[in-house]
C-alpha cells in the first residue's frame, strides 16, 4: 500500500491542532463530570482505586474489603492519584481515559504526518476522536485508552529508533511496553512480539538485533514492570487449605496463579474461573469492528482496493532507497500486522466489545492515510494527473446518507410517539429489561431502549435527528463537487455533535445506571457527609447490605464509602478473594440477614429488580422501602 506526499500544507499545525483540541475537549473531556459512576465495573474499579487512596496499599487491590487479584496497577494508581487531587467522583476516575485519548490522538498525528502527510495526520487524529468504539468505551473506567497509547507509543519508538539508528529510543520503547504490562498485563508484551518479530523477518531488520538494546532494555522493562508483580506474589501467597473440602477452592492458588495462569491462559482459552464472562459470536464480533469504526469504516473498502492494487510493491518497497518512502511502508507492514494480530486473537479468545480498542490506532491510521492520499491526488492541479471523483468513495458517502436518513426517521418516530407523554426523569422506568447477554456485554443495555423511553430523551434524540438528516447530505454533495476536504471534515464534525447528542443521552440513562442518589440518601440519613472516612466513627452509624455481587450496587460502596455486606456475594470478581483466611466477614446468607435485621445500628438494604421478590420472601413486612430509582429499591429497617 503506498501514499503521496502532500504537494502543501493544507492547514496550519495550530488551526489542525485548535480543532482537534476542541473536539476532544467537546466529546471526551466535558463528558467526565457526568453522569456519576455506575453500578458494575465503572464504580468496582473505582472502588480498587479508591481503597488504595484511603488505605495507602499501592500493591494489592481490594474491593468492599475482598482481594481484587485480577488487574494490573496503572489505571488505579492514576485514579488513585485523582482522588487525592480532585476528590472521590467520576471525574477523577475517568480522567486517565480523557488523557490517554488524547495521548494517543498526539501518537497519531506525530506518527503518520511523518510516515504519510499532514492532511492523513489530522484525519487520523480526529478519526480517533470521532469514531462510535473511541466514544462508548471511554464511558467507563477501563485502561483500553491507555493501553492504546503505550503498546503504541512502544511500536513507533522501536519502528524509529531503527529507521534514525537511535538507541536511545529503543530504551523509551522498552519502558512504554513495561508501562503498558502494568496497565493491562501480560497482552501488551504478546501484542508487542507478535508485531515486531514478523515484521523484522519481512524487513531483513533481525539482522541489526545488536541495536535493539534486547539485553539492557529487557532489564529496563523489568525494572518497571517486574516490581509490583513481586510485591503482589509475595503479599498475596498461596493459601494451602483454608476452607476444608470447598469443591472449587480445596487449595487457594496465590497471585501468581491467578493473575497468571488464571486471568491470562484460562481466560484466553475460555477456561478461567468463575465463567462471569461472555464471548460474542463470531459474526457478531467481525461485524462490531465495523460498527466500533463507523463512520470511518466506510472508507475501509478504499483501504483494501489500494492494498490489492500495489500488493507487487508490498516486500519490494520496504527496501527502498528512499528514506521517506521506505518509513512509509515499513509503517504501513507494522500497522497492518500490528491490527490484523490484535483482531484475530480476539475473535479466538473469549472477549468484551472493547477488548479491540488497541486496533482502533492502526486501522484508523491506514484508513486516514489511504483517503488523504485519494484527496490529494483528486486536488492535482494537473488534469493529466487528476483522479476523478472514485465510485467507491461515492458509494460510501451514499452509505453514510443513507444511513443518517434512515437513523433519522427513526428517531424521529420514536419522537412521535413518545410527542404526548410528560418528561420522566428516570428513563429506567420506561426501558425493558431484556437481559440480552445476561447483561455481561458491555452494550446489552441498549437493547433496553422502548419507544416510550424517547420521552426522556428529546432534547438529544432532536440533536442526533437534525445532524444525522443534515451532515452526512451536505458531505456527500461536497464529494461530488470534489471538495474532498471540506467533506471529510464535514463527516468529522457530524459525528462529534452526534456523539455529544449521545452523550446527553447517556446521562438521561444515569438513574438506571449508577446508583448514586442512593447513597446520597444514605449519606443524609446516617447523617454524616460524604466526604469523611469510612474510618471515622460516623461511619458506624448504619450498616449498608447489598442483596447479591457487589457490582450489583458498585456505585452505593463508592459515594458511601462504607464496607457493606454482601448477600449470596460471593461470586464472580469476589468469589477468589473471599477464600482468603483474613478475608473480613461480609458475606452473610438470608438466615444471618434475618437475624441482624431490626438490630443494632441501621441497616440499609439495597437490591436490584430481579433480586426484590427474594428480599421481600426473606424479610416480608419488616421492610421499609425509602427510595425507589429505575428498578432498584434502598430499604430500611426502621422508620425515618
């Protein structure tokens, strides 16, 4: 696959730089300070994070008090940090992701503008900051965006540091893949070598290991990365036998073996205990790539035509004598492997919608640099050398309109019949509650959207109707008048303002989501504020039960910061940690809930929908109902 030079500059570096800065600031920084954290793994993680600012333990990650054995460190040390900095909210822990995006966005443009032009620079960049998959999973607290950027930041330090013979950037490449194994574990070195090695065999490069620094750069990664692995292992040991003849837990492996051999090997060959995860049919996932990558997708048949079209000059071009000419082809080998790598062990794996965030980088980079180069060569002043307007770019703007109509008419049905209904605040009240994946996937909660629930919905269902009727129109006539420029950005700039739409969306679905007026109203009645220690005397004025996991009520732990009990708990994330002999007691069952309900200090009880009808048979008429939010009930034990 080959490129052209840009024949000018099509925009300053501080115009290119000004606008991307403001769409990230518009789609991913306005977005952290709401809605608050929510129930299941976004406020879990913040838990991890939040108990190593309170208790100062850096090493061993805990939740509601159990060992949380199963992640590696940086994102919660980072979250950690926030807390101390900004305080406990979302902000802080979503922070991190808004910085790595942005980090990456800067990976991008340095890297392509070098191996391509400018002009693939910027749209690589805001290819990053636009695309469906960037947006939805930096919604939650997960490293995906870190990650990205380090393995990244690894790859174009080690690609340069042998195309400018500069050691010192093959030791920034050893200390960003450290980086990125305490960020994500041991995916990131496996990403890494099954990138580079492939492609120094294709390159001839093995010849030049000498300058690669293998011996003192594996030294220095271990330097970074070994540490916390060591500390975690000898803090976290094998338990012999703790808990007599449990038929899972006869002997309780330590971290090595869990986070190891548990979480990387059997969690890779679907083997990992406890089974709480899901894998996503085949078909489902190929096609996900393509939704995660929309609108810029569109463009990958342009991608794949031009790498059939020069496929006689892939291997010839990476020797070439040309330096420019010569990065860019060995840039477009590492990207390419780099991808296809990442995308085919996940389709093996058991895997999440987002665990291919990574690909996102290379993908969107070949993509921008193939539909920058098309540009350019349409915008050739000489005719003779001019390409006219392709077919397949056309096709694709025709796609995109088609889209957005359709998109539109859809909304606005949906806004239709929903016209004669009042504005109901929690949306949760008007969803239906399908469990698509046992609600194991991170998007099964779309599928919970009715045409009622559009009622609260209005202000971004209009925004997201209007841009998608008018953008994807107003890029497709820009096309054809060959004002390609103007029509990318125009793509761009749709789908930031669909994506801030979408944002206010995912703030009307807050009360569904996060749990955190809840534990406003615990906070209030225990009558201390939120913002003291879990360690103060205050804190023992009432005791918080969870009926189920504690993701069930992620978010109440968190804004109240207390330790809560755990009814029928111990499963899933909790269920390793609960074997450990000094594990604290907050696990009970429905007999010892009977028992200490109406006694000693307030109880407050939370429970999800599906768990109500068991709370209701356990304790009948003693409880007192508080709060209701979406389909989540906060009882009591005694009256207000």
């Amino acid at each position: 696959m080959q490129t052209d030079a840009a024949p000018a500059r099509f925009l300053s570096a501080r115009r290119a730089w000004t606008i991307l800065l403001l769409v990230w600031f518009a789609v991913h920084f306005a977005a952290l300070f709401s809605p608050p954290l929510l129930d299941d793994a976004d406020a879990a993680h913040a838990n991890a994070a939040q108990h190593m600012a309170l208790s100062g333990d850096w090493v061993t990650l805990k939740i509601d008090g159990i060992r949380y054995l199963e992640k590696a460190p940086l994102s919660y040390w980072l979250v950690a940090i926030d807390d101390h900095i900004f305080g406990y909210n979302a902000f802080s822990a979503h922070l991190p992701m808004a910085l790595g995006v942005l980090a990456t966005v800067i990976l991008a443009w340095h890297w392509t503008r070098r191996a391509f032009n400018e002009r693939a620079a910027f749209y690589a960049a805001l290819a990053l900051l636009t695309a469906v998959g960037g947006f939805l999973f930096t919604r939650i607290d997960i490293p995906e965006a870190l990650l990205t950027f380090f393995i990244g930041l690894a790859l174009y330090c080690f690609l340069v540091g042998l195309e400018d013979r500069k050691s010192a950037l093959f030791y920034v490449s050893w200390a960003a893949l450290a980086i990125a194994t305490l960020t994500k574990g041991l995916i990131a070195p496996v990403f890494f070598f099954a990138t580079i090695i492939p492609w120094l065999l294709l390159t001839g490069d093995w010849r030049r290991w000498r300058e690669m620094r293998f011996v003192t750069g594996l030294l220095l990664f271990l330097a970074i990365a070994a540490p916390w692995h060591i500390l975690a292992g000898l803090r976290n040991p094998d338990q012999g036998n703790p808990v007599g003849n449990h038929p899972t837990f006869g002997h309780v492996h330590g971290f090595f073996y869990f986070y190891f051999i548990n979480e990387h090997v059997l969690r890779f060959l679907g083997k990992r205990y406890p089974h709480d995860y899901n894998k996503q049919p085949g078909w489902i996932y190929w096609v996900g790539q393509i939704a995660w990558l929309l609108p810029w997708s569109l463009y990958l048949p342009l991608v794949v035509r031009r790498a059939w079209r020069t496929r006689t000059r892939w291997l010839r071009d990476l020797r070439l004598e040309d330096d420019a000419a010569r990065f860019r082809s060995r840039s477009v080998w590492l990207l390419s492997l780099y991808a296809a790598f990442m995308l085919v062990f996940f389709s093996i794996s058991t895997n999440q919608e987002y665990y291919t965030f990574p690909a996102y980088l290379p993908v969107l980079m070949l993509t921008a640099a193939v539909l920058a180069s098309f540009e350019l060569r349409a915008e050739r002043i000489d005719e003779q050398a001019r390409e006219g307007t392709d077919g397949w770019l056309i096709g694709a703007h025709i796609l995109f309109a088609a889209v957005g109509v359709l998109s539109a008419a859809a909304l606005s049905y949906g806004l239709w019949t929903s016209r004669n209904l009042a504005f109901v605040p929690d949306i949760g009240t008007l969803l239906a509650h399908r469990g698509v994946g046992d609600y194991s996937l991170s998007m099964s909660h779309l599928f919970d959207l009715t045409g009622p629930s559009f009622a609260a919905l209005r202000l971004p269902a209009v925004i997201a109707a209007v841009v998608l009727l008018v953008g994807p129109l107003l890029a497709l006539e820009l096309r054809r008048k060959e004002r390609h420029f103007e029509s990318t950005l125009s793509v761009a700039f749709t789908m930031a303002i669909f994506l801030i739409a979408a944002h206010i969306a995912f703030v009307r679905f807050g009360p569904m989501l996060s749990s955190e007026p809840m534990a406003a109203t615990i906070n209030r009645i225990a009558g201390y504020p939120a913002s003291e220690s879990p360690s103060d005397p205050a804190a023992t004025r009432a005791t918080l039960i969870v009926y189920g996991d504690q993701s069930d009520g992620a978010s109440v732990l968190f804004y109240t910061r207390r330790q809560a009990l755990l009814i029928h708990g111990r499963s899933s994330t909790m269920l390793w940690g609960s074997m450990w002999p000094d594990a604290p007691h907050v696990f009970i069952d429905d007999k010892e809930l009977k028992s200490i309900w109406g006694t000693g200090e307030r109880k407050f009880l939370f429970a999800q929908g599906e768990r109500r009808d068991q709370v209701e048979a356990v304790l009948g008429r003693r409880l007192i109902p508080i709060q209701e939010l979406a389909d989540k009930t906060l009882y009591t034990d005694r009256p207000i």
